[in-house]
C-alpha cells in the first residue's frame, strides 16, 4: 500500500484530527507516524481510499510520501 502524509488544517482540534486518523482506520489504513510540528500524519492506505480525504473539512492536503534529498 502506498505511503500518504495528510495534513489537516490548522483549526482542526484534537478530535476533528482524531476523527480523520479514525477514518483512515476505517478505509484499511495504518497510521504510522504523528507528527508534531504540523497538524497531520502519514499513513499507509489503499490508493482507492485516499479519495475519501478529498473535500475533508479538517484535511487542507493530502500527497504522497517520498523521499526527499539535497544535494
């Protein structure tokens, strides 16, 4: 399953974040990181459910994890 990071608005309180970590759960996802400079988290979660972040009040985006370099 690929790797996602979702990134929820900034107004989303401790519980609308939480509701969105929950369905992600429910739509077979893990979570597998939290982190706490933003307000989001990555997951793993089958490709055909990410969609259903699309138009989330609490998520402001959601892109695919990847690694990053410099050079």
């Amino acid at each position: 399953m690929p790797s996602y990071i979702v990134k929820c608005k900034s107004s989303a309180s401790d519980e609308e974040i939480q509701a969105v970590k929950d369905q992600a759960v429910k739509n077979g996802g893990t979570i597998t990181h939290e982190y706490s400079l933003i307000k989001g988290f990555a997951v793993t979660v089958p490709e055909v459910s990410v969609l259903s972040f699309d138009g989330h009040p609490h998520v402001e985006r959601v892109e695919e994890d990847a690694e990053v370099r410099t050079q």
